[in-house]
C-alpha cells in the first residue's frame, strides 16, 4: 500500500505529541471500511513495523444486522496480514423500533456502534479503542456544537471512557482529503453509503454536517490557511475570555 510521507509523518508526530500508542498497548480499531478507518489501519500497521515499542491492534467492523456484504473487508485485511473480526448485531432492527418517524439518528447508531466495540474490546482484552475521525470531523463537530447545541466541545486526540478504555484518535491532525487521496492512490475499494442503516428507513437525512461543512469549505477557499488556524486555537484557549457565571 502507498502511504504518503506527509501523512504518516503527521500521525507519527500526533503519536509522539499525545503519547496515543505506547508498549504493551492491545488496540481494536473501529473498522466501517470507509476511507478514515482504512487509512488508519495501513498505518498502525506500517507503525507496528518500525516503532521501537511493541504494540497489537485488530481492526473490528460492526455489522448492523441488514445483510451487508462485509467479507470483502475481511479479505483485504487478511491480504495485508491485519488481523479482523466482523461483530454481527441487530442495531437496524432495534433501530426501527426505538426512532421516532422523522428524526434523524445518526448519533443512535452512533452510540449502539460505539457501545459494540467498547464491549468486544473489554471482553477480549484490549486496553484502548482507536477511532478514524479526522481534523474536518473535529471542526465540524465544534461548530455543529456551537451553533446548535449551544456549547463548546469538540473531538480531543485521547480520553479515558468511563468503562476504563483509551479512546485515541491517531488520524485528528490529517485532512480529509489526505485520507481520501490515500484510497484514490491505491485503487482500493471502500465500503458504500448503501451499508447506512440511515439509506433504509424513512428518516429525516442528517443535513447538519453537510451543511458545517460546506460553510467551512467556503471560509476555507477565502482563507486557505483557515484550518491552521483553527488548529491553533484548539491549543489557545483562553477561558478567562468568556463569560462567566455572573454575566446576564
């Protein structure tokens, strides 16, 4: 597989910044087989080649319960000697049920995805969940925050679960494009928007995210270092500057 060296050069310093992989670690990796988590992949195996430490990961894909066809994932990584497991679950059916006509529940399926991995991490040993989300996701997510939930939050590098695991994301300083660029330069197959439940129900479609992240495309063309900034600030916060519990 080609790796750029700007990319694998990125995810080495964020590694060396957050201490996200260290020796000894056991780390599932959150496989949907889409361009962020099949970047992440190459690269903690590349990674496992040279560190001077030792670690083990395992990429692991949740399957929703609609007949999606994931085998395809299980031979790529067999091809590159990644160890892989498929979960099966029931998260469409037990979607259907519980969402409300209308709503969009993206962050339902995100959670019950989520909880899957946390549980086959700590039934099997591992000590640390890592993730694909990227610098855009990390953005778009702080202004989603923002302007529609009325908070400031975003994505960090590593946080600690309250079930005890790491949750480490070794991809949080790439740029989507650069993980796009990495499947396009391999020619590799990701899996398709077909394998969202949110394609086979009759759901609102989720057009917040699209939404923040067209307006960050647009800033982004009138300033093109739009995103280093950005990434700056998330380092630079100066909570002394905003309001505090006795401002009306």
């Amino acid at each position: 597989m080609i790796l750029s060296k700007k990319l694998t050069s990125l995810v080495g310093k964020t590694n060396a910044r957050y201490e996200l992989v260290k020796d000894g670690d056991k780390i599932v990796v959150g496989f949907s087989g889409g361009k962020d988590s099949l970047s992440l992949i190459h690269i903690l195996n590349r990674m496992q080649k040279i560190a001077p430490y030792n670690f083990s990961f395992e990429a692991v894909s949740v399957s929703y319960g609609m007949g999606e066809e994931l085998q395809f994932l299980q031979e790529h990584c067999h091809k590159h000697g990644i160890k892989h497991q498929i979960i099966e679950t029931q998260i469409f059916d037990t979607t259907k049920e519980k969402i409300r006509k209308n709503s969009s529940f993206c962050s339902f399926i995100s959670r019950m995805r989520r909880g899957h991995l946390y549980s086959y991490a700590l039934d099997h040993g591992f000590n640390k969940l890592a993730l694909g989300h990227h610098l855009d996701d990390a953005m778009e997510s702080f202004f989603m925050n923002m302007f529609y939930n009325g908070t400031m939050r975003t994505m960090p590098p590593i946080y600690k679960a309250e079930n005890g695991l790491e949750v480490i994301r070794p991809l949080i300083f790439c740029r989507e494009r650069q993980l796009a660029g990495f499947a396009a330069d391999n020619d590799t197959q990701t899996i398709s928007d077909e394998n969202c439940p949110a394609f086979r129900v009759d759901i609102k479609m989720p057009h917040t995210r699209e939404k923040t992240k067209q307006l960050l495309a647009k800033l982004e063309s009138e300033n093109p270092k739009l995103f280093v900034s950005l990434k700056a600030s998330f380092a630079n916060i100066q909570t002394e500057s905003f309001f505090g519990k006795g401002v009306l």
